[in-house]
C-alpha cells in the first residue's frame, strides 16, 4: 500500500550550527494493506517530519515515496504530487474541527467542496456522512454543534472527517495525545476497532510505547532520523535489536557481560559481575563479545531464598524496597553490587531486608551488542 524509500528531509540548521540538519535521514519503510503501521520515538526522532512528507506538507530532499502504483514523490523522477491531490486522509493532534457546523456539517464539508468532477451528489453525500458517523458512533449527534462536543466526541468526528473521503491511507499524528488518561485509553481500543473494521491501512504517529504496543500491526522505532527497529510489537517488545530500543520500549534492566561460551541450540553462556546467564538467541555472535543483557522487570521470576538453592540463571539478592502499583508489585533487589528492578503479580510481595531468588528464563533475556 505505502512505500517509503531512503526519504531524506533536511532543516536549516539553528543558530551556530553549520549546514543543515536531517530530520529524517535515509528512512525506508513499507506498509501492507489493512495494517496500522506506527512510527514511534522520542521528540526530535523524525516521525512527524516523515508523516508529513508522506502527506505531502514536506517537501523531501531525496526519496521516493509511493501510495499503491502512485508515485506521490521520486526526487529522481522529479514527481511532486501536491499535498490536495493526494487523496489521503489526515487526522491532527489538535483536531481541528469547524466550530461554526454542526457534527453532520463538518464531516461532509470535504465532499461538497471536491472538485466538480468527482464531487457526489446530495443525497449520496447525505448516505455517506450517515454511514461514517453510524461508524465512529457519532449519527444521533449529527445535529450538535461541533464546539458542544466532548474531547472524545471531536477526536471521532476529526476522525470521521477524515475517513467520509475513503482515503487509501490514513495518517494520524498524535492524535491522542490531548485527551485525559482514561479516555485515551478508551480511544485506542476505538481506534483499533474501526481500523480493524473497516480494513483501513494507517500511519500512527506517536511517543507513547503503550500506544504502539496496545494497537499496531507493525511499529518502527525512529532516533536521530534513523529507523532502528521494525518489527511486530512483541518482538520489538521481547527482542530488542538495540539498547536504545530496549530503554525505550517500556522498563528494562541491563546487564553488561561478554560471550563467554555457545552451547547448542543457540544458547549463549555470557559472564557478567554478577555472575553467568544463559539466553536463547538467533544472533551469531562470536566468543569474547562484549553484550549487553536486556531483562524486563516482569519476566524475573521472585521467590523466598529458602525456596530453593541458587543454579544456572538463578541469582540470590536481598530485597532494599517495593512498591505497590496496583496491579503489580515493583521489588529493587540488590544482587552483588548491582540493583534490579523486578515486577510481580499483587500475590508476590517480599518485604524489604528478606533474601530472595531471582531467575532469569533464557527464552525472555534478550542479547544486545554493546555496540548497538
């Protein structure tokens, strides 16, 4: 559906810098049919400046940039489809609705206002704008006005706005992000049920891991311009391909350690301070290769140390301090000179100054070079 190939867009640099700088510099991506394809990062990463080439808003250095078998933007061919003749779909952090309509009037203002030859006619405008508001839950509001509706309400009706156009693609920048805690994890299961629903292909921009991780198909991890990861949400979740990737996605505790031995079935042996652990990977890494370990709090297992007895993967610590979070239990455990932050269910919870195990499963211990 959406080909990006090394998009290159560069900036002016700032006061005192010399030449210009590259927002987005080399970035490739494709974007199969009916998927929610997320462009995540932090600030500054370039995933808003390559949603709005893609759009149309930017005009790319380099690239090429193609929605099916259109070429929307080649430097090489020297094809530049504006932006209004595109026919995507765009739907803004702030949500830029018209305050002086009506729901009915905002969503089928983009169809009256087409061009005359493919402008539709009122009664089909009418049949359209009353399934796309049936959709987004939206059609016993059609007569309210735009600025009376909640902040949930006028994220749907952006969203309808933009989908009453029948767009290929969709592309969502943020759009969550001004909505309070619990009505933005409302709209995420919306937005993934009318995507779902309607087979709607989409870019989601967003900084929010949680996002990514609760609705996408497929997500890219972009720093400093560069895409560092692609990969569905659980491998980009379970099997970091950099250290920036694994600090990003959610918690982490890292472990810096060397190859010290292979063992079959691809199980690698790595020395640390702290002691040896074993992890499963498909990486061919050579003996003496300096690795860093990535260990998600809740995949430490957390028991009494008079449990048991300390063997391969399992180290003994004393807990310093826990927190309850509800839904869990957070434990700091001093294991040696090091401290690790381990997470458990609410049935788990060791008071602090009490020596405990923990174990690391050489499934869920992702190996990382230390020069990723």
């Amino acid at each position: 559906m959406l080909t990006v190939k090394d998009l290159v867009k560069t900036f002016p640099g700032s006061k005192g810098e010399k030449g210009r700088v590259r927002a987005v510099d080399g970035v490739t991506f494709e974007v199969e049919p009916g998927h929610l394809y997320t462009l995540l990062g932090p600030s500054g990463c370039g995933k808003t400046t390559t949603l709005r080439c893609v759009a149309g808003l930017e005009d790319p250095d380099t690239g090429v940039i193609k929605v099916g078998d259109t070429t929307m933007f080649s430097s090489n061919e020297r094809t530049k489809v504006p932006a209004n003749k595109r026919g995507l779909g765009m739907v803004f952090q702030s949500y830029a609705i018209w305050p002086h309509m009506n729901v009915f009037k905002n969503v089928s203002f983009p169809l009256e206002v087409a061009d005359r030859k493919g402008r539709l006619g009122k009664s089909e405008i009418e049949q359209r704008v009353g399934r796309v508001l049936e959709v987004v839950q939206l059609d016993h509001l059609a007569s309210r006005q735009a600025t009376d509706l909640s902040g949930g309400q006028q994220q749907r009706l952006a969203l309808a706005r933009a989908l009453v156009m029948e767009p290929p693609l969709l592309l969502l920048d943020e759009p969550l992000s001004n909505l309070d805690a619990q009505l933005r994890e409302e709209m995420r299961f919306e937005l993934k049920r009318l995507q779902r629903e309607m087979g709607i292909t989409a870019i989601y921009v967003t900084h929010d891991q949680v996002e990514a991780l609760a609705m996408s198909n497929r997500i890219a991890v972009m720093n400093g311009g560069n895409i560092e990861q692609i990969g569905k949400p659980r491998d980009i979740y379970e099997r970091p391909s950099s250290k920036f990737v694994a600090g990003f996605i959610g918690t982490t505790n890292f472990l810096e350690g060397r190859v010290g031995r292979r063992e079959p079935g691809n199980v690698y042996v790595v020395s640390t301070p702290t002691g040896e652990i074993r992890t499963r990977s498909e990486a061919d890494l050579p003996v003496g290769t300096d690795v860093i370990l990535s260990i998600r709090p809740e995949h430490i297992g957390l028991a009494p140390a008079d449990t048991g007895v300390p063997g391969p993967n399992t180290w003994r610590g004393r807990v310093e301090t826990r927190a309850f979070l509800g839904e869990s239990v957070d434990h700091l455990v001093h294991v040696g000179e090091r401290r690790l932050q381990v997470r458990c269910p609410t049935t788990v919870s060791i008071a602090p100054g009490n020596d405990v195990l923990l174990e690391f499963p050489a499934d869920l211990t992702s190996i990382i070079p230390a020069d990723r």
